[in-house]
C-alpha cells in the first residue's frame, strides 16, 4: 500500500471513529431519557402531587419532598445569589487585575467543581452536628455554597462584556460609582446574570450528595425549616434502593420530575443567553 | 479601569453631593463578599481537618496505606476506599478522554453548520442530568446490560492477555469498578468535549487552511496542527474532567457495588471515597466518623490539586492567546 493510500485510510478511519462517538453520546442521552420516560411517566398521576410519601406497601405521593426542594431550593438560591452577584462585582468592576482577584478567581474556579459530597460533610460538621438534628436551613446553606461559584463566574463574565464607554459615559454624567454598576452595568447585563442564576437552580436541584448530611429526609409533611425536610434528590436515593415496588416506582416518577425540571431549566438559561448576545 | 477611578476620585473631590460613602459602602460590601469565596475554601479545609485530627492522630500515616475498614473492631485503612477513586476516575479518562476528542473533531469540523449547535447542546445536556439519575440508570440497565454482554466478551478476550488479563476478571454482577468507572466516563464527557470544542474553534483558520493546502487530510490538520496549538488547553479540560470524575458522588455510589475489600479484578465489586461516606456517615459516630470525614479532607485535597493544575493550564492559554492578539 502506498503512502499516500495509508494517509486517506487514516484519515477514513478516524473520522469514521469521530463520527461514531459522537453517535454514542447522543446515544447515551437518548438511552437515558428513554429509559426515564419509560418508567416514569406511568407512575406520573394526581396521587403524586397531591399525597405524601408513602409508608412501604402502600399507595403515596411526593406532595411534601416536591415541596421541599422547592423550598429548600429557593432559600439556597435565596442566600447564594446575592454572595454570588457581589463577588462577581468585585471581580470585575473593582479589583479587576488585583492578586487578590486573581486568587479569589482561581479558588472560585476550583470550587465551581469541588466534590458536593464534601461541602454536605463541611456543612454537617458546621451546622448540624453543633446543633444535634438534620435541617432543612443545613441543606440550603450547603446548596447555597454550590450556587456561590457558579453565580460568581457568570457575573463577572457578564459584567465584563458591558462596554468601558457606557461605564464612562455614565461616570462623566457625575454618577457615582455605585450608581454605573447599579443601573447601568447591571442593568445591560441582567439577562446574563438571570442565566446564571438559572444554570445555579438547575445544578442544585437534582444534588443529592450535599443533601444526606444536612437535611436528610422526612416521611411526613414539614415545613419547618429547622427539622429534617423531605426532598426529591433524597428520596429518590432511598426508594430507588428500597426492595419495595411502590418506592421504586415512585423513585423513577420522582427522577423523570426532577430531570425534566433540570433539563427545561438549562435549556431555557441557553436560549436567554442566546437572545441577548445576538442583540 | 483605573482612569475611570482616577476621574471618580477628582469628581469626588470637586462635588459635595458625590456618593462618596455610597461608593466605599459598595466597594466594601462586594469586597467582603469576594473574601467570603476564600473563607468558604479556608473553612472547609481546617474544619475537614480539626474533626479528622483524632483518626490522623490515632492510626497515623498507616491510615493511608492500610487496606481494612473495620466497623465492628473500629480499625480504618483508606487504601481501598483511595485506590477504588483512583481507578474508576483513571478508567473514566481512558474511555472519557478519546470520546471527547472524536465528539470535538465531529463538532468542529465535520459537522454541518446546521448541526453544530443542536449536537453541542446534546452532549452539554449530558451534563446536566442529575448524577443520582446516572446512578439509577446505571444500576437497573447500563449494570445489567454491561454484565451479560459486554463482560463475558472482555474476560474471554483481553482476560487472557497477560500482565493484564488479571484486571479483567469477576462475578458477572454488572455492579463493579469498572461499570462506575463506564458511567463516570458519560458523565464527564461533556465536560472535556466542550472545552475542547472552545479550543478547536479558536485555532486561526489561517493556520488551518495552510495545512490543508500542503495537502494534509483533515486528520493530519487535527494531529499536526490543531492538537498542538490547543495542547493546553486540552490537558487542561482533561484534568477538568478528571476533578469532577474524582468527586462524583451518588453514581458512582450507585453502581460501584460498595464493597470495601481490595481486588486486582475490575470487573469486582470496590468502593470509592465519595461512594463509602454517602454510604456509612449517617450511621457512623467516633472514630469512624472521623475517618469519614478524613476520607472527605483526602478527597477534596486530591480534587484541589487536580482542578489547581487544570486552572494552571488552561490560565496559561488565555495570557497566550492575550499575548497573541495584541
């Protein structure tokens, strides 16, 4: 074989080879999905949004651990954000070349993939153990540590993109400082930074690891913030491994809500930040 | 930026009415919100370490290299737990980092204008789906599927090579090393292919036609052209990768078969750092709680090391590409 024809057959090759990965990872997405909506959905009924998680051998909803990742969602959204969206101000409008940006950049950035499992255990040692009971305020706090890098990244990426001369403009009209970031830059950024706060939600919402240390678990209705909250991550974990059918059956309604709530969320975050760059 | 505080300081200093305090106040406020990143990093690491002193100060530097956890005698050894990480995320890479590569070159310069972006948001949608529904997925279909197809081939066929052909043995249970490291493989995939796709499109076309021109085929351009250029970049994303491939969880605990007893065989039951303490700490007290949360200080440890070497290089490419552009 020549050496030109062993060039096109690698070459051949390995496209071929890219082309069928790429296959398989849609594949795999596929295959994901499928099976979630194969065993999901058929449990999806009234029973799930309107009764509580059952006792083993009977019938039951997750009225109370979908309302409690709401609420302990929204309370970590709740404390997160703000940290977020002020750390990423400092990154970008104030200390934007500072060593003491760069290392908070840097650490930022290592947090953003940190194990989840070790900010439940930092929690537990910080709040829970003090305190001698799991709660719902342990899991926001640790979740709400999970929204803190994201929101910080996708602040200072946004607010970097708004032009110096609106910042200028602004300034030469005698604004204060805090008044250009306030309603200028943060208002040209907005879409960006809701964005982020969406990817947050949505990276919080199907964490299951941060939650077993911290809010654990309630079989009945709570919504007391101070006791341990039912939640979907973790009662999928429990029933999904439970040798009972209902609980598995319940586990697989309760991993087709949480993934397609995931999913539309990512989703929807893409399209905004689509719609705002091409502007 | 400092002209713009520079002209700040003199309209401050020209006008009563200037925000003056408005201004420090704000300053402030995002300041220590900014320090508070570095507290979190901080507090985790001493208080990990104050609650896992009385394991390091009992079993010594032993507790890294001894293999038996024992409850009940209330002996603890990391190597199992350390090594079982190790492997699965090491497996991981091996499939995760080639994937990844072909996903790319697929993306960047095979696909059809129309098609890049639906296939690039597929795969980063990969990302998204919540690791405890890779773990259920994992045990009730990819475990079993795995087991009954794709392990009897393996064993018979790489099982009998030698040197290696130990690692390819086990119970066909599908639960196993191996399989947590499959599924970890998937799920960091979109982690690495994106970054390497982001690399890929930054590469100067120039640079690319060039080569095309000298007549190389588009895999030649890959290997000789664009690899180089993005090389930082691409051992940054791989390091990325293996961060998260480390740290990860509830799959892992799912399909990983939560056995804590050493094996040279993949294809056994292991466990990993993540996968023992969501197993064990709610039940643990003493001493074995404290190994747990020695375990987490070792795993967030190695993490930050990795993901401390991934910001290295992929830092190191952008002040390149600044350099370059200006």
């Amino acid at each position: 074989m020549s050496k030109y024809q062993t060039r096109k057959l690698v070459n051949y090759f390995n496209l071929v080879a890219s082309l069928v990965v790429t296959a398989l990872g849609l594949f795999m997405l596929a295959w994901i999905l499928s099976v979630l909506f194969s065993k999901g959905f058929q449990y999806i009924n009234w029973a799930v949004f309107t009764q509580m998680t059952p006792p083993p051998g009977s019938a039951g909803g997750l009225l109370n651990a979908i309302f409690g990742t709401l609420v302990i969602t929204f309370f970590a959204v709740l404390i997160g954000t703000p940290i977020g969206i002020m750390a990423g101000t400092y990154l970008s409008e104030f200390g934007a070349n500072s060593r003491f940006s760069s290392t908070v950049r840097f650490i930022n950035d290592v947090l953003l993939s940190a194990p989840s499992i070790v900010v439940g255990v930092f929690v537990y040692t910080l709040i829970v153990e003090p305190q001698g009971h799991f709660s719902g305020w342990a899991g926001a706090i640790a979740l709400a540590i999970l929204v803190i890098p994201v929101v910080v990244r996708t602040t200072e990426d946004m607010l970097k993109l708004v032009p110096q001369q609106l910042r200028e403009a602004a300034a030469a009209l005698g604004a204060p400082r805090y008044t250009v970031t306030l309603s200028i830059v943060y208002k040209a950024a907005l879409s960006g930074m809701i964005t982020g706060i969406l990817l947050a939600t949505a990276r919080i919402m199907g964490e299951t690891a941060p939650l077993l240390f911290t809010a654990l678990n309630n079989q009945f209705w709570s919504s007391n913030m101070n006791e341990p909250i039912a939640n979907m991550p973790v009662v999928i974990y429990q029933y999904a491994l439970s040798p009972y059918e209902d609980w598995q059956n319940l586990a697989w309604a309760a991993a087709l809500l949480i993934t397609l709530s995931v999913l539309t969320m990512n989703i929807v975050a893409r399209y905004t930040l689509k719609g705002s760059s091409s502007r | 930026m400092t002209t713009l505080e520079s002209a700040h300081t003199q309209v401050a200093k020209k006008s009563k009415n200037s925000g003056a305090l408005g201004d420090s106040i704000f300053k402030g406020t995002a300041f220590f919100f900014a320090a508070m990143v570095l507290v979190v990093l901080f507090g985790i690491m001493l208080l990990l370490l104050k609650e896992a002193w009385p394991t390091f100060a009992h079993f010594g530097f032993g507790f890294f290299y001894h293999s038996e956890w024992d409850v009940v005698n209330n002996q603890y050894g990391a190597l199992v737990p350390i090594v079982g990480t190790l492997v699965t995320s090491l497996i991981a890479i091996l499939i995760g980092v080639p994937v990844s590569f072909g996903i790319a070159i697929f993306i960047t310069l095979m696909a059809p204008n129309w098609m890049k972006r639906p296939v690039g948001i597929a795969i980063e949608l990969l990302a998204a789906v919540p690791s405890i529904i890779y773990g259920m997925w994992g045990l009730f279909y990819f475990a079993p599927w795995f087991a009954n197809s794709m392990q009897p081939i393996m064993t018979s066929t790489l099982g009998n090579v030698p040197l290696i052909g130990q690692f390819f043995q086990g119970p066909p249970i599908g639960v196993s090393i191996f399989t947590a490291g499959v599924v970890l493989a998937i799920m960091i995939i979109p982690f690495i292919a994106s970054i390497m796709r982001d690399m890929f499109e930054v590469v100067p076309t120039a640079l690319k036609e060039s080569a095309f021109a000298m007549g190389s085929t588009t895999w030649e351009v890959v290997w000789k052209v664009i690899l180089p250029y993005t090389k930082a970049g691409v051992i940054g994303g791989i390091m990325l990768g293996l961060g998260r491939a480390l740290g990860e969880t509830m799959a892992v605990a799912f399909v990983v078969g939560n056995s804590l007893e050493l094996n040279t065989g993949l294809f056994y039951p292991g466990a990993t750092i993540a996968s023992t303490m969501a197993n064990e700490f709610n039940e643990a007290s003493g001493l074995h709680m404290s190994s747990l949360i020695a375990l987490a200080l070792i795993l967030f440890i190695i993490t930050f090391v990795v993901l401390s070497i991934a910001k290295w290089f992929l830092l190191r490419l952008e002040k390149v590409q600044e350099g370059s552009k200006t």
